[in-house]
C-alpha cells in the first residue's frame, strides 16, 4: 500500500512538473516546504479537483480522511485512515494554527466527523461528499465556521515515521 502510495505521488509529482506553469496556484502554501505538515499541505493543494470516494484514499478518489491519510504518507508519516483515528493520534492545539494542522468539524448531527488540512489565511483543504472534488474553503464561510469544532496537530510520538 505504501509502496503505491508513493509511486502514484512520485507520477503526480513529475507529471505536474512536466505540465510547468499551465495551472494558477491554488493554496497560500509555502513553494519548500520545511515541515511535514507544509508537506503534506503542499500534496493536499495538488489534489485539488480529484472527485470524492468513500474510503477513498488515492487520486482516483478521497474521502475527507484518505486525503490526509494519502498527503501525510507523501509528506513522511504514516498516519491511519478515519477521522476517529486520526482525532486519536493527534493533539488538541487550540487556535494556534500552522500550515499542515487538521481541523475537525461536526457534519449532519455527527462528532467530528469530517476533517480538513490547514493551509493558511483561515483556509484549508478537504474532500467534501459524495458527487463533490477536493477543494480549498474558508473558515470564516459560515457553513464551515459553525460546524467547526477544533484544530488537532499530529505528536511525533504517535505516529510512525516513513523511511
């Protein structure tokens, strides 16, 4: 699974470098990356228009989960798939936002059930639902301000480290 994870990052990679400047950026996310967090955002901004999936993990298809799942293994951690895992691998930070930071909202009655990955500006990218693409949205979009429930930030000490 790793190993087709990383070869289908390394293909999107090349291909987006050999498609140069035809696309406008989409993210305010730094262009090096220094942290796996700005990583993993970086790859996240680059599937954006990938359609939804449920248990979507890969740029066939994501699910809000798999997304992160799929642009954190890219970016270095191996992190579980499902938004009650990654709520239990990572820590509560409160509104002290970096680049790469999962933020957790309650969808249709549901606890945090849906999550996103920070980018910057109160922006932040997720796979939506079912018929919709990955995309870039707003915290202060009043839909997701009030559905908002925290900010989570992954403790190197849960997560295991790709070689």
């Amino acid at each position: 699974m790793r190993k087709i994870l990383l070869l289908n990052t390394l293909f999107y990679f090349i291909s987006f470098v050999l498609s140069g400047c035809a696309t406008v950026p989409t993210g305010p996310v730094p262009e090096n990356p220094s942290t796996i967090g700005e990583k993993a955002a970086l790859t996240a901004v680059s599937m954006i228009g990938r359609p939804y999936k449920y248990k979507g993990d890969s740029p066939a298809g994501f699910d809000c989960s798999g997304l992160v799942q799929y642009s954190y293994l890219a970016a270095g951690l191996d992190v579980p798939h499902g938004t009650k895992a990654l709520r239990n691998r990572t820590l509560s930070i409160g509104r002290n936002l970096q680049t790469g930071d999962l933020l957790f909202f309650n969808e249709r009655g549901k606890k945090s059930s849906h999550v996103g990955i920070y980018l910057e500006n109160d922006t932040f990218v997720h796979a939506p639902s079912t018929g919709g693409k990955v995309r870039k949205d707003s915290l202060q979009d009043p839909y997701w301000r009030s559905s908002f429930v925290e900010a989570r930030r992954f403790n190197e000490l849960t997560v295991e480290k790709v070689q």
